[in-house]
C-alpha cells in the first residue's frame, strides 16, 4: 500500500484533525491540536489566524491558562494589551 505524503505546510489535515476530535467529544485533544495550529500561524506571520485559533482553543479548555496566556502575547504584540 503506497504512503500518503502529507505537505507539512498544508494546514487543513490539522484542521480536520480539530474537527474529527470535536465529534469524538474530545475537546482537549482538539483544543491541544488547535493550539498547534495558532502557533504555525503565528510563525507564518498570520496573527490574525493565530488568534482565531487560539480564542477557539480557549473555547474547547476554559480552564487552561497557557492557552489564555497566547491569546494575551499575540494582543500584547500588536499593541492591543
């Protein structure tokens, strides 16, 4: 069986992931994944993606700070905090 190659700069298999989490009821594991995605975003420069994703992984674990303290970095580099 010939092995799927995977763009490692294609970010939508890390997207589905998020998704195919959610409907499993594993919101951590999805929000683990989302916290990945937001900081590839913010490498790439995209601040504004890099805040979604992060403002959607505080949604999916309220109750993890490192996740808030992301969201505070970004804000606070843009000059918003």
């Amino acid at each position: 069986m010939p092995k799927a190659i995977v763009d490692p700069d294609d970010l939508q298999p890390r997207v589905e992931l998020v998704r195919l989490y959610e409907r499993a009821g594993r919101k951590l594991d999805a929000a683990a994944e989302q916290v990945k995605l937001g900081g590839i975003q913010a490498e790439r420069g995209d601040t504004e993606g890099a805040l979604e994703s992060f403002e959607r992984a505080a949604v999916l674990a309220p109750e993890n700070l490192d996740i808030l303290e992301k969201i505070l970095g970004l804000h606070e580099s843009r000059g918003e905090a």
